[in-house]
C-alpha cells in the first residue's frame, strides 16, 4: 500500500492555517486588554498623581496633550504673561529661566531672558536653555506647539479665558510645580476678596447696573464680549457691558451699537508707553464736542475710568484688583477714602 505523499501544495496550506491560527490569537490578546479610546477635547485639563509625593505626575492640559513630569520643574520656559505672573506669585520666580518680551509684571520678570514673542519664539534659544518645563496659553500657535514636540521637551498649556478657569489653572500650574498648597492660597484669597466686592455691591440702594463701555483702546471700539474674563469683571464690579450681546469673544463695536446702548461709564485700558495722558486728554476732548460722543451719557457727564491694561489683558493672579478698580469707578460711594 503506497503511503501518502505531502505535496509542496499540502506544505503551503498548512503554513497558511498556522499564520492564520496566530492572527487569529494575536487579536483575540489584543481584545482582551482594556482600550483607551481617544478622548475628545476636555471642558478642562486634568491632573493625576500615582504617590504620595505626587510626582510622577500626570498631566492633560488645555490642548488635550497628555505629559508625565518626573519631579517638580526646576527650569521653565514661559510663553505666556499670565503664567510668568503666576509663577513669580508661587513664589517660583527663580525657576524661570526665559519668558517672552511681552513678560513684563512683576518687574523681576523683565530682567529675565528673553525667547522672543508669544507667537514666534526663539526654539534654538530655548532648546540652549534646557528646560524642564514649558508653559504656555491658548495663544501659544499650534505650529510653536508642534515644534516644540519635536525638540521632546515637557510642555504644557493653559486656556484661562474666564474668573473660574483663572482659579483652575492656577491650581494645576501650583501642582505641577510641586507647590499646590500656594497655589490654592492663591485662589482662597482671590475668592475671598471678590466676595467681599460682592459683599459692598449689596450694600448699594436697588436700581439698575451702569451700563459700560469697555475699550481696549480708546479709538477703535474694540472691546471685549461674553465669555471673556474682562466681560465677567464688569459684572463682579457691579456693571452691564453693552458688548455682551457681540458675536466674538473680542468684537470691534460699531458706532451705532454704542449710541443705541448709551453707556453711563467708559472704562478704557491705558498702559505704559501705549497711551500717555496727553494723548488721552486730546481724545477724551475730542469725543466730548463730536456731535455723536457728545450725546453720550457717560462723555456728557465725564464718567471715565482709566484701568492698567495688563489688568485687562492678563488673566493673571492681580484679576480682582482689576475688578476693584472698576467698581470704584462705576460706584465711587464704594471706594476707600484717600488719605
């Protein structure tokens, strides 16, 4: 009786089955561990720590990017003005090895080494300076974001754009440089502070809020609008924006749109080497004989409120002196007697 003979056909078969079983063994492994699927962007970062030291520590930031610090950052990078305050408010100044030209508040920050502009920083300079950390805003460009990626360094970014995601961001930025409790005594006073504003508001007869005006320049009726932290200033400060009703976050306003509103209070953003006081006087003259500004409520009755435009521009830990200062000046009953 001849024996079966296994033809080259037979061997390629049964090499076939047997790749086919390990596929087959492969994807069912594969389904058998837990799936991380790709989470949409979040409402807000999030922090995970895995000791009781807290670091390693996890961290998703504003633009849904996940980064693992080691240990707490010694040589950070700032991108962003309000961060550069924030850290110099932790007491972390001296961690700072670079921040961006517009990097001005506390004074200490401009001695510092500058990487450039928010939008087009120097990354051969910062690559030479070897951080550790670097942190920047919802203004940081995604193309800055992508470089830096590709030169592997830690980085992390923060979109503060209202009071609330101030107090968030200054907690997680606190914790990821290893000084939480500082940076929620931060937050603690910054809390306590615009509730004893609130608190003085109350004490005020019942009637409507001024309607304001906010211009970020005193020509040019840009402003800004809901959801922006300006907008939710006036409101702490006891004021209607007449912007709120703008479709951007930071409308240029129409002309008509304010003579329709007629604002009781123009609050106008004035800083250091931006709008001296002679060219305010000159501008404020000649909005009180034009035949539209005139008919203004608040320019009929002089009713202007000069506010520090770093106040208004960084969302920073100094947010509720910002709301201080406007509410003085839209309810001057309020404000402390001069000595």
């Amino acid at each position: 009786m001849r024996k079966p003979v296994l033809t080259s056909f037979g061997v390629l078969i049964g090499i076939l089955v047997f790749a086919l079983a390990i596929i087959c063994l492969f994807r069912f492994m594969a389904q058998a561990k837990p799936k991380i699927a790709p989470s949409a962007t979040p409402s807000a970062p999030s922090l995970t720590t895995s000791t009781a030291t807290g670091f390693p520590l996890h961290f998703r930031d504003a633009f849904n990017r996940e980064i693992v610090l080691p240990a707490p950052p010694q040589r950070i990078v700032s991108l962003a003005p309000s961060l550069t305050e924030l850290i110099f408010a932790l007491g972390a100044g001296d961690r700072i090895v670079a921040d961006t030209t517009y990097c001005i508040h506390p004074p200490e920050a401009i001695a510092k080494t500058k990487i450039g502009g928010i939008m087009d920083p120097d990354m051969e300079k910062m690559l030479g300076l070897h951080p550790d950390l670097v942190v920047g805003s919802g203004l940081t460009p995604q193309e800055v974001v992508r470089q830096i990626d590709r030169l592997s360094l830690h980085a992390a970014y923060f979109r503060h754009t209202s009071i609330e995601s101030v107090y968030r961001d200054t907690v997680d930025l606190a914790t990821l440089l290893g000084l939480r409790e500082r940076g929620e005594k931060i937050v603690t006073d910054m809390r306590q502070r615009g509730e004893a504003l609130t608190k003085q508001l109350q004490s005020l007869p019942s009637g409507p809020r001024p309607k304001v005006l906010l211009l970020l320049r005193i020509n040019g009726l840009y402003s800004a609008g809901k959801g922006s932290f300006p907008h939710e200033l006036i409101q702490l400060a006891g004021g209607d924006n007449i912007a709120a009703q703008a479709a951007t976050m930071w409308p240029q306003l129409a002309m008509e749109t304010v003579i329709q509103n007629n604002p009781d209070v123009i609050l106008v953003a004035i800083g250091k080497g931006k709008v001296d006081g002679d060219f305010l006087q000159k501008e404020w003259q000649r909005m009180r004989v034009d035949p539209r500004w005139s008919k203004i409520k608040a320019v009929a009755n002089n009713r202007l409120v000069l506010v520090p435009d770093d106040l208004l521009t960084i969302p920073g830990p100094r947010l509720m002196e910002a709301a201080e200062i406007i509410a003085y000046g839209l309810h001057p009953e309020l404000a402390p007697a001069k000595r």
